[in-house]
C-alpha cells in the first residue's frame, strides 16, 4: 500500500484551527425570549404566558435588567429536568410557612 503524505501539513493545520475554535468557544448563559423559545421548542406566547403565571421565577429563571427579559439558560435546564435549586426550595419553604402560620 502506498500512502501519500503530501497533505499531512494541511490536515495537522486545519485540525489546529478547529481545536482552537473549540477550546475558545464558551457556551451562551444567558437567551433572550426568542432564544429561549428556540432552544426549549416552546412558541414565544408560551414562554410569556409563563412567565405571567409565575412558571418561569423572577431572579431564579429570568432577569428584567432592562425592557427584555434575559433568561438563565443554567437554570431552564434544571427546570427542564425537574431539578430545584437551593434558592426554589428555600422561597417554596418560606412560602409554605408564611401559608401556614396564617392558618393556625
């Protein structure tokens, strides 16, 4: 079998541009509504119906800093699997004793 080394050079430089865009690529934290929508495959009304009825939580799954809202893509997926972080669960908590203590 005879090989043809001729366009070693070129294979071993396109893989070095490729690694390098690998290892500087950092992945999107934060999506907006439309990225969002794309992402998790749910329509833009969905989403923002949502929001409206407090799905999606305020300072856990998303942040208003200005007119849109800008979603933690961290945290959509641990909604997505059914996963509660500390903060949810401590908020349910206190919810849950401020419910009861009005009642006894």
């Amino acid at each position: 079998m005879n090989i043809d080394f001729s366009k070693l050079d070129t294979i071993l430089t396109l893989l070095h541009s490729i690694e390098k865009v690998l290892t500087t690529q950092t992945e999107k934290r934060w999506l907006t509504t439309r990225e969002l929508s794309d992402y998790i495959g749910y329509s833009l009304d969905s989403i923002n119906k949502m929001v409206k009825d407090d799905v999606f939580i305020d300072g856990v799954h998303y942040y208003k800093p200005s007119k849109k809202l800008l979603f933690d893509k961290q945290e959509i997926d641990n909604w997505i699997i059914g996963f509660k972080s500390e903060r949810v669960k401590r908020d349910v908590n206190l919810v849950v004793d401020e419910i009861l203590a009005t009642i006894q």
